[in-house]
C-alpha cells in the first residue's frame, strides 16, 4: 500500500522535470506537451501556470528566487516567474532537425547538466551537455543516446547518473564538476526488459530514486546498484521523481498519459506523499551564489 495521492484533478499529457524550489515554497513541474510550467503550493493546495512561447523540457533553479534556467526544445533562457520576462541565452543543437532537449539539473558546483532526445527515430544523436555557470555550452564526452535521462548527482557531486531511456540501463561515471570531465563509465543498475528509466534524484543517503517509465513504480537503489525499496503508483508511466516540502521528507512523482489509447484514472497525475525512507538534498541551484 501507498500513501501516494494526486495532488489535483489535473492530469496531464507529459508531466516532467518534478522539482522543490525551497526559496518560494512551491513544487515545480513541467507538462513538455502543452508548453506548461507548474508550481504547487503545498500551503494552500494552490496550483498556477505559465505558458511559455515553446515546449519547456526541463529547467532549473538559480540564486535569483523565482527565476529559472529554462532548457526549452532548442534554446536555454532565463525566465522571470515573477513578471514573465524572458531572455534566451544559448541555441541548443540548432543544426540537428528533430532534436530537442529533454531531462536535465545542476550539478553540485553550480553548472546546468542536460540532455537532448531523438524525435525523429531511435538513431542513437542526442548528447548530453553542460552550461557552466559563467555562460559557456560545451558537451559532455558520454556515449550518444536516443532518449537521455536520469541526469542527477551524488551528493559529494563526484558521481554522475544518466541513462539512454531505450536501454533499460541507469549508468554512472565520475564526474568534475569544476571541469565537466568524467571517466570510468560504467552501468549502475539494469531494469526488467520492457521498462525504461526515466527522471531520477539522489537522496542524502547517496540512494537513487527513478521513476521507471512503463513499470508504475519509482525504486530506491543503494549506491552499489542494489534495489532498496520500491513505491507502487497507479500510473503507469511515472516520469520524474523529487523530494519536497520545508525537511525534504515528502515526495512528489509526475506521470504521463502520452501516447496510451486509453488512459487510466490516474495516468497523468501528480503525486505527493511519504517514501518509506529517505530525505532529499535540496536541489542545486544555477550559477553562484551572491553572499551579501
């Protein structure tokens, strides 16, 4: 049994990028389908939204509250929650037709960590790349995918986790986060045939936390790759998974529709709850923080 529930009506097409802004108390989530950011407040039970001018993939935080780092399909941007400015920084990929960016978070010194996705096929061109936080977009010597996933972080910053969706594999390797160099690539964990990791989070344990697409289910592995727990959702595309709340102890776990005939009750909703055991880092937030 869970204590998982929707934390609204709503239920949504491609609900990803799931994230706790602890400066402005809300969770906030992206719907890629309908060009959608999301912020729950968990005070009022209050949902809002943002329509941006293209499909938003995954973002993340800066030092600035209430302004983010977009990765929008082929372009990243700052954006203002606050007034709506918004201010496009770098192209991504701009000579590959039918890419897009998809998953995506810092690391642990500051630097935007995301991945590109293949709409065209399952030809193996998206990359994985890093904006470092003084503006400069360079990719990262890992293996070409399909459909990237899975970005996040140990919490001492030096192990990074990804995944190609298709491959049923979340890999890690060592990473600096000073440098954007990593090494020693090697395969963390292996799912059942016929799943597919998708968005992950490291907890202050140094346990991973994924969402297994296909599998209604989000599974805690130890740091050696072992399965710790498991939570059973009923929805069977879960997509992104994180931590929330003021002591990082609740959960929240999007889920999709996409594609499916014929949608459940709860396919595509948003989930909030308890896991049997864990707390959250809180998320690392873009570029460096001003101390006055």
């Amino acid at each position: 049994m869970t204590d998982f529930k929707p934390l609204s009506e709503q239920r949504q097409a491609h609900a990803e990028g799931v994230i706790w802004d602890d400066l402005m108390g809300v969770v906030r989530w992206t719907d890629i389908a309908t060009r959608t950011l999301f912020a729950y407040d968990p005070g009022t039970g209050r949902v809002s939204e943002n329509v941006l001018p293209a499909r938003l993939c995954c973002f993340a935080l800066t030092h600035d509250p209430g302004v983010l780092l977009l990765a929008l399909e082929k372009q990243l941007a700052r954006y203002d929650t606050r007034d709506g400015r918004l201010h496009v920084l770098a192209d991504i990929e701009p000579d590959l037709i039918g890419m897009r960016a998809n998953d995506g978070r810092c690391d642990r010194g500051g630097n935007f960590v995301f991945g590109t996705l293949n709409e065209r096929g399952p030809e193996k061109t998206a990359s994985f790349w890093r904006y470092t936080h003084d503006g400069n977009l360079h990719r990262l010597a890992l293996p070409k995918a399909a459909i990237t996933n899975s970005i996040c972080f140990s919490p001492d910053g030096e192990t990074m986790y990804f995944t190609d969706s298709p491959t049923a594999q979340i890999m890690a390797c060592d990473y600096d986060a000073a440098t954007g160099e990593v090494d020693r690539i090697r395969v963390f964990a292996e799912l059942a045939k016929g799943l597919e990791p998708d968005g992950s989070t490291v907890d202050a344990d140094g346990f991973l936390w994924n969402t297994e697409w296909g599998g209604s289910r989000v599974t805690r592995y130890s740091p050696d790759g072992r399965v710790d727990a498991t939570i059973d959702l009923p929805a069977k595309q879960p997509s992104c998974v994180s931590f929330a709340g003021p002591g990082l102890d609740r959960m929240v776990v999007t889920s999709a529709h996409l594609g499916m005939a014929s949608p459940g009750p709860f396919d595509g909703a948003i989930f909030i709850g308890t896991p049997p055991r864990g707390r959250g880092l809180a998320e690392a937030r873009y570029g460096h923080e001003v101390r006055t």
